[in-house]
C-alpha cells in the first residue's frame, strides 16, 4: 500500500465473539498504529443483523483513525481492494468436538473466500486466517487464490506463542518482556510443539533459568497445546478476547516488524526448512518485516524436538490428504 492511499482492512466474522474484541483493537491503532484506514466487515447474511449493531459501536468510538466502515455478505465486495483481510469467521469447536471434524464444514468457506481474494484484493494483501482449523483453512484460501503470492497467506499462531511467553513467566517470576525466542512448530492444535530451547529469559537461556525438564514436558508443554479446550471446558466457548489479542500481535508485527534480537510464531507455507514439506502451512519461529515473514534459520533441534515436530506436521498432512480428497485444493 502507498502512503497517499488509506488502507483498507477486511474482517470476517466481524459479528462473531473474536470480532467483537478485535474491531475496537483495531480501530484504536492495534495494528496500523497512526495511520487512518477503513474496515470491511463480511458476515454471513443471518448475523448482518448483529453486525449493523456493532457498527452503531464503532461509531459511537468515536475512533479518530477508523475513516469509513463498511458491512456485507459478499466476500468479492467485501475484499476489494483490500490490504490486509483478517480471515476470524468460521464455525468454532464446541465442548468434545473434534478439530478435524471442522474441515469439512470450513473447507467451502475458505474456498470462497481464497477465489474472491485472488479476483479482488490489492495486490499488496497479506491474509492472516484466524479461524479454525487455521492452518489448513489458510492452505485452502491460498491454493484457491493461485494469483496471489503464497507467502502472502499464513495462520495464526501467535495465541500459542503469547500462551508459551505467559507460562514462562508465570513460571519463573520474569516479567514477559524479558522472555524472547519462544517457538511454536506445528499445526494449531493440540499436536503443536511449543518449544523453549532456543529460548532467552533476561537474556539466559531459559532451560537454564527453569531447570526443571520435567515440568517443561509434562507440565509446560501440554498447558499450552491445551490450552485453547481448557478454555472452552471453563467458559464454555472457545477463546475470544486473547484471540482478538494475538490477531492483533500478529498483523501488527506482520507490518512493522518483529523486535530485533526476537522472532515470533507464525504458520507459514512451508518452503521446506526443517524437513517440513513443502507447501504444508506449518508454524515456525519467524522474523518479519514489511509485510514479510522469514523463517528463522539453521536451529538445532533435540531429538524429541524432531519427534514432535514431524507429528504435528503429520497431522497437517493428514488434513492436507483429506481436503484434498474434497477437492477444496
Ligand atoms: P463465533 O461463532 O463467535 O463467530 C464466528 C463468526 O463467523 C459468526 O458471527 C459467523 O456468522 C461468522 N461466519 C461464519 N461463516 C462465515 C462466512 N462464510 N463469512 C463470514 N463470516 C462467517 O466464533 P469466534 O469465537 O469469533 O471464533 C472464530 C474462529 O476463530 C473459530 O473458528 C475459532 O475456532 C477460531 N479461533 C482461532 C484461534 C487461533 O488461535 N487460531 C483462537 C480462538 C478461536
Ligand atoms: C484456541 O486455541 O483457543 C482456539 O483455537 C480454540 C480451539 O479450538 O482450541
């Protein structure tokens, strides 16, 4: 996008739980910080209703960078011209269903939404998919918009990342910004590996500070794969606000930039670092800047950071398999 243009950002689902914390983030400089920019907010037609009433609230905001909004059912519409579609709408897991039971119910959905980007989006965008299953749902978005560049798309994984850093520090008394180069590898899914070996807390290794393998593996690690069905067995829907948050996170140091000396979680499509096939839209740690994101290079990985890595990745596969049966890729 040029300086003389406002942007534009897409939200999807803007009517649902996420968007309801994510459009005042937004509209209060979350992402684009002191530049003005408009909102285009797709919903399905029955929710337009609900949406025209979170609208009345953006207005009475009264947000000084928020300069036109704009509502509808059409994703073409919708997604023209736009700089950067945040993709949050889908049907969220309820309590005992599985992940891999969205596929199908989100693969029509993400096609959709992938053909009416590449046919109408500036040719700037970047997607962020938010909604679940994210990462095989960006996967679909980004093979149904053939004409935008792959690594254009990617799906979140900054809500691990935030939940691994909130560990750490919960764990260690360090406060979290003195926690750096947490990873997260993997599907969004209780298959991820999130990973401290590389990680720094006030600038120690952070391994070393917790000197405890135990709690790393069998408390740390499953907290924070798990976390996303504790929450939904606590509140009796999946997380929203904190959602919002690493949506927020993610574009925002997707367009500025990641801090220096630190990286963040983001899945990508995988240009086959780290043994990941690919095309697969598999997290890894990343850097960014100006709307990029570069996998972090040459990490040493243990042996167990191998194992669980290659399972979460054979997970991936195992959706990629399937919406490819579907004919959504
Ligand atoms: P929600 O049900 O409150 O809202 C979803 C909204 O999407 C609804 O308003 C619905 O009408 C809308 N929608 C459905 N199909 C649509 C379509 N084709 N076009 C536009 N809008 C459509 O759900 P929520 O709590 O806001 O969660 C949204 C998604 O985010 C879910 O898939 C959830 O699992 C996922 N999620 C992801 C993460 C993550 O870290 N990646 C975290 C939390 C939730
Ligand atoms: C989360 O991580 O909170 C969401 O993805 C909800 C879920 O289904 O786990």
């Amino acid at each position: 996008m040029t300086n003389a243009q406002i942007p534009t950002i897409a939200v999807t689902g803007a009517a649902g739980q996420i968007g309801y914390s994510l459009l005042f983030r937004i509209a209060a400089g979350g992402i684009l910080r002191h530049r003005p920019f408009r909102l285009r907010l797709l919903e399905v037609e029955p929710a337009l209703k609900a949406l025209e009433g979170v609208v009345m609230e953006l207005q009475d905001g009264a947000f000084p960078l928020l300069a036109g909004i704009d509502i509808g059912s059409d994703p073409r519409e919708m997604f023209d011209g736009v700089n950067l579609a945040l993709l949050v709408g889908a049907r969220p897991r309820g309590p005992g269903m599985e992940r891999a039971d969205l596929l199908q119910a989100n693969g029509a959905i993400f096609t959709a939404q992938g053909r009416a980007l590449g046919e109408a989006a500036a040719d700037d965008v970047r997607v962020i998919v938010t909604g679940n299953p994210a990462n095989t749902n960006a996967l679909i978005a980004q093979r149904n918009a053939p004409d935008i560049p792959a690594d254009r798309f990617s799906a979140l994984t900054r809500l691990d990342h935030n939940r691994a850093i909130a560990q750490v520090a919960l764990k260690t008394g360090a406060a979290v910004s003195e926690i750096s180069r947490v990873s997260i590898w993997g599907n969004h899914s209780a298959s991820q590996y999130p990973d401290l070996a590389h990680a720094l807390v006030d600038g120690r290794p952070a391994l070393e500070v917790i000197d405890d393998d135990a709690w790393v593996e069998h408390n740390f690690i499953p907290t924070v794969a798990q976390r996303g069905a504790a929450i939904i067995q606590a509140r009796g829907s999946s997380s929203a606000a904190s959602a919002a948050s690493a949506t927020v996170d993610a574009a925002r140091d997707l367009l500025h930039g990641s801090a220096p000396g630190d990286w963040v979680s983001m899945a990508v499509p995988s240009d086959g670092s780290y043994g990941v096939r690919e095309g697969l839209v598999s997290s890894f740690p990343v850097t960014t800047s100006d709307g990029n994101a570069y996998i972090v290079p040459d990490l040493e990985l243990s042996d167990f950071a191998r194992r669980r890595i290659d399972a979460s990745v054979a997970e991936l596969q195992d959706e990629y398999d399937a919406v490819s049966a579907l004919g959504l890729i």
